[in-house]
C-alpha cells in the first residue's frame, strides 16, 4: 500500500466532501489503539472543500466541550480537599512544590548523577484540542460568542494537569542502565527513541533566524547524515529558541521565517507527533513546502509517496547556546510506554489539523535529563518512526521541568530547538 491512500468518503453523519489524501491508520504491532477523535483516522479524512477537516475539528470540540466531562475533571480537581489527589496513575499534585514535598518525605532515590521531582502529566484521559493563535475564529465579530467558549477551553486544557513524582536517570550513563549501549549512537535511538549528539557550531547568534537558517541547519543536516548510517536525506524545516530572561522582541514572524523567542517552557508530558501527524506533516513539507524554513522541497505527490514509502523518521535536536543552570529539558524512554496509549491533542489552524500527544503518568516511565548539559551537547529525541513493526522505538515524549537542587540564581535554559525529518 502507498504511504497515503485516497479517501473519497468519510462518516455518514458528515457533510459530503471532495477526496483528500489521508494517511491509512497506522499504529506499532502490540500497541492499543490511541485515544483519538474519529477512531485515530486524521480529520483530513473530513475535508470540507479543501479545509483539511478544519471545520469538522472545530465542531467536535465544541461538542466536546458541551458534553460536560472534561469540566467535571476540573471540577474534581477543585473541589478535592488540601494534599495529594487520588488518581487512576497515583496520587498526583496540584503545585509543584506540594509534589516536591511528597518526594522529601518519602526519601524518594534517585541513582547517580540523577534526581527526583514533579513533572506535570494530564490526568484527563480524553481528546483535547486548542485552537492556534493566528486562527481566523480569534478575528471575526460574528463568532465572537464561540471564540469565547474556545478560549475558556484553552485555558480549561492547563486545568486538568497534576504533577507526579518522577526519577530522573543521567542520560550520559545510559551504559549502566542498558549494558553495551552508548548513548551517543544510533542504536540508543532505536531502542529508547533518545541519544546524544555533539556539535562545535558556527552560528554566532541564534536569535538571528536568517543566520541559523543559513549557518546551523546545514550543519545539523549533516550531524543527522553521519549520525545515521543508511540515511540518504536530512531536512531541518525549522526551529524554535527559549530564553525565559529574553528582553528583546519575542514575536514571531512566519513571513520572514523567524519563530521568535518561547518566554515559556513546554511545561506538560508530550510529543510533537504522532502516527497521523508524522506522515501529514511530511508530506505538507515534501510537496506544498508548507511553513518550512529550510531548504526549499518541491516534491510531487508520486515522488513524496516513494520517498515515503520507504523509512523516514522525525528528530527533535536541542543545543543550549550555554551551559544550562535551570529548567532542564527531559526526555522518557519508549520501552516504558511502548504499550501505553497516547492522547491526542488537536491543534486546529485554518488550513490543517495538527496532531500532538500527552500520556497520563505511570510510575515506572524511565525519564533522562543532560545534568549542566553544554554548548557542545545536542540532545536529540525522537517524535516519529515510520517503522510499526516493533522493532524499533517510535517516539519518545518529553517536557521541561524545574531542577529543585539549582542554586537560586541559577540561569534559565537558553537554547534552540530544531525540527527535522530523516530519510532512508
């Protein structure tokens, strides 16, 4: 089968629409079934007109919305007396530092060069969407009431999280965990989904967008290549900094290619992608170029399917531009949620549906940091896999966390994150 088949039809209870590529469900042998709208097919498979399912995503969340559950978590939340909250994954905390507390008192372990502390998880065990900033909804006078209802929901989405404990392990020790393995090859990402990588860039200043398209793209398309034996291509398609200290303007401009500055952390349990999104984005990047900063793609939808038939894999690269003091970025190991459903976030635009993903906790996720990761040091995670068969990792999720052992004055992370696809 192509790695994308036409749809021509969808649900009987839609609207009658036009054909539309679609990618084909898709999970891991031996994974369950996400939990996804739709029963996981992409809501590309609801194009209305060429709106990639764009009307059809606003519509469920609406309606998941009036269905009153994800209001009665927040309600139970609320209304749960002072102390730890009792939950299908343990018990978890509303405040990092109540979390944090529960970690003291129980002398929870961690191994060398490790730490214990809370991370932030959903315990809302069902689809969620939010609606992105530059939608057209957020503009227009006559949807004023429904944009109200929708921004209620984005703030209600950060109200059905609670932190749990967590031990971190050193990524650099990966060996002793795993005897054999080293953490800087490719098979740690096989088998976890992280690795690590190492870089003497040339970039000179990363919040120059121009520049870091021009100078450190290349140079991380070619970290990839050499990192990866058998891979053919690498495409870094763009790029986010995170600097919480920025004084400069943070605004990103999508025009000229500059994301901007993240003030904030992703402070949640997540991955960028999933099995749908994985291949839609792909394919948005192959053949309509769509919000790429890197090298121009112009592939037709024949070539991009033979591209794609073949394994191609997305990598998330991060290099501090100094050494990090505080808010470390971590990532979890895909053997300890290989079988783990994920949950699926709808991020709606006015012409796509992406998809991310969040995972409820469980006790035994097997998470990595980079203590004082430096300059030199490129962490590198994986958000997709096009390989189902088990063998191989598919993703992992991450987040960024507070280090309770920093010093007070400890600096904020500084560093770049960039996106990237690699073809075999």
């Amino acid at each position: 089968m192509s790695q994308l088949e036409i749809v021509d039809e969808r649900p009987a209870d839609r609207n009658e629409v036009r054909s539309a590529y679609v990618p084909p469900l898709q999970y891991t042998q031996g994974q369950p079934p996400p939990i996804a709208a739709n029963g996981g097919l992409s809501y590309m498979a609801l194009d209305r007109d060429g709106d990639a399912g764009t009307a059809a995503a606003l519509e469920d969340a609406l309606a998941l919305i009036a269905e009153g559950e994800s209001q009665r978590v927040i309600d139970m939340i609320d209304n749960a007396p002072p102390g730890p909250i009792e939950t299908r994954s343990g018990l978890g905390f509303r405040k990092f530092t109540e979390c944090m507390d529960e970690i003291r008192a129980n002398a929870l372990a961690a191994p060398d060069g490790g730490l214990a502390l809370p991370l932030r998880y959903t315990i809302h065990e069902r689809p969620t969407y939010s609606v992105v900033t530059s939608h057209a909804i957020w503009r227009d006078p006559a949807r004023a009431e429904v944009a109200a209802i929708l921004r209620k929901n984005e703030t209600d989405n950060l109200r059905r999280d609670l932190y749990f404990p967590q031990v971190m392990r050193d990524a650099r020790r990966i060996g002793d965990y795993y005897p054999g393995l080293s953490p800087e090859s490719p098979q740690c990402m096989d088998r976890l989904g992280v690795s690590l990588a190492h870089l003497e860039s040339r970039c000179s200043n990363f919040y120059d967008s121009a520049e870091v398209e021009r100078v450190y793209y290349p140079e991380i398309e070619k970290l990839l290549l050499e990192f990866f034996p058998g891979a053919s291509d690498a495409l870094v398609y763009n790029h986010d900094v995170f600097n919480k200290d920025y004084t400069g303007d943070p605004r990103e401009d999508q025009d000229n290619k500059n994301p901007g500055v993240n003030l904030q952390y992703a402070n949640i349990v997540h991955n960028d992608l999933n099995d749908n999104s994985g291949r839609v984005r792909c394919r948005e990047l192959l053949t309509r170029n769509l919000r790429n900063f890197g090298r121009t793609q112009h592939y037709t939808e024949q070539e991009a399917d033979a591209k794609m038939s073949r394994r191609f894999m997305s990598i998330n690269l991060a290099k501090p531009m100094e050494t990090v003091e505080q808010y470390p970025f971590v990532l979890c190991a895909w053997p300890s949620f290989a079988d783990q459903p994920y949950i699926t976030n709808y991020r709606i635009y006015d012409d796509r549906v992406g998809e991310t993903t969040r995972f409820t906790c469980r006790p035994d996720h097997e998470w990595y940091w980079f203590p004082q990761q430096t300059p030199t040091e490129v962490s590198m995670l994986k958000c997709y896999d096009s390989l189902t068969d088990g063998s191989v990792s598919r993703w992992s999720f991450h987040t960024a966390s507070v280090d309770p052992t920093a010093p007070a004055d400890a600096r904020c992370r500084k560093n770049v994150v960039v996106r990237s696809f690699v073809f075999f």
